[in-house]
C-alpha cells in the first residue's frame, strides 16, 4: 500500500508505474487473502488477517494524513513517504535472511525455499534496474539492498545444495547419501 501511494502524483510525480504494478500486486495479495480465508476451516486465520490488515490500513491512514498535512512539496512528501517504504522493503527482502543461521548450521538448504530466493532476487535487481532508469534513489536503496540479500541467499543456496539429506517420495523418510556415492 506504500508504494501505491509513494508512486501516485500527490507524492512522486511521473511515478505512476509504480502505483499501477504495486496496485496490481495489492490486488493479488488480497484475492490471496480472501482465498485463504474461503478455506480457513477453524476460523483462527482469519482473525489473525483481519487484525493485521486492521492494523495496517490505520497505520497507512496515519501515514497518508500525516504526509497530505505535514508536507506541502512534492520533495518534502517523497522523502517522508520513500523513508518508510525503505524501512518496511528492507524488512521484507532481509526476513528470509533469518533463516540463514539454521542453513549454515545444518548444512541443508531443506527450510530455504529455491523459488523465493530466486523470485527476491529477481524482483531487487529488477526495481533497481528500473531506479536506475528513473534515478529514485529510494527505490534503488532498498531493492539494491533486497538484491544483495537474494543473491547471498542463492549463493547460500548453492553452497549447501549438495549436502541437504534428499528425501524419498515413498516413505518421506530422510535418504542419506553412501559412502561409495560421496566418494564419486
């Protein structure tokens, strides 16, 4: 919802690609939401979703007034609004760094997810190249950083790939490796 808002022209103007990408995002997201919700059968996911976007939309109101109050210039607006959609970015491309540690300690890739790795790789260097293009330096700082954290997740990712235990389809039971397939 931020970058919906830091991309409309009251706050960033010539930005409306980023409000209409992230507003097809928010759009997905929320058909997600509701999915999940369709099919939620003990109702306690649902109240989680509904306090979180609770509290959400209140924060996003206090910010969209705060910014359409406080700040008069289109400079002074993007700044405000670029600072939290930073923050909260930065938060979101680094949150799958935390499992990391638990990588590098049991030297299996198993609990980290190929695909969002490389999808949070692919979107940082896509946004960055496209703040390149427009020159945003918000949206270059956190999408370059959200790179960066995407590849060291996929050179994570490769370092550990041969030592994850395989898993058999038929019992789910761990499969580890023989001595005569490690010295091959």
């Amino acid at each position: 919802m931020l970058w919906v808002f830091y991309g409309l022209p009251i706050v960033k103007p010539d930005s409306i690609l980023v409000t209409t990408i992230n507003a097809i995002g928010l759009a997905l997201e929320l058909i997600y939401l509701v999915i999940f919700c369709i099919y939620d059968k003990r109702g306690k996911g649902r109240k989680q979703v509904a306090y979180a976007l609770a509290v959400e939309v209140f924060v996003m109101a206090i910010i969209v007034i705060g910014t359409l109050l406080g700040f008069h210039t289109h400079k002074r607006r993007t700044l405000f609004v670029g600072i939290f959609c930073d923050v909260l970015n930065v938060l979101m491309y680094s949150s799958p760094l935390a499992i990391m540690k638990k990588v590098i300690t049991t030297k299996s890739v198993e609990y980290m997810p190929l695909y969002l790795s490389l999808a949070g790789f692919a979107n940082g260097c896509i946004w960055a190249a496209y703040a390149l293009i427009k020159f945003d330096p918000f949206i270059l700082v956190s999408n370059g950083l959200g790179a960066l954290a995407g590849a060291a997740q996929l050179i994570l990712y490769g370092c550990y790939y041969g030592t994850t235990p395989k898993r058999s389809k038929e019992d789910d039971e761990v499969v580890k490796p023989s001595e005569i397939q490690l010295s091959g």
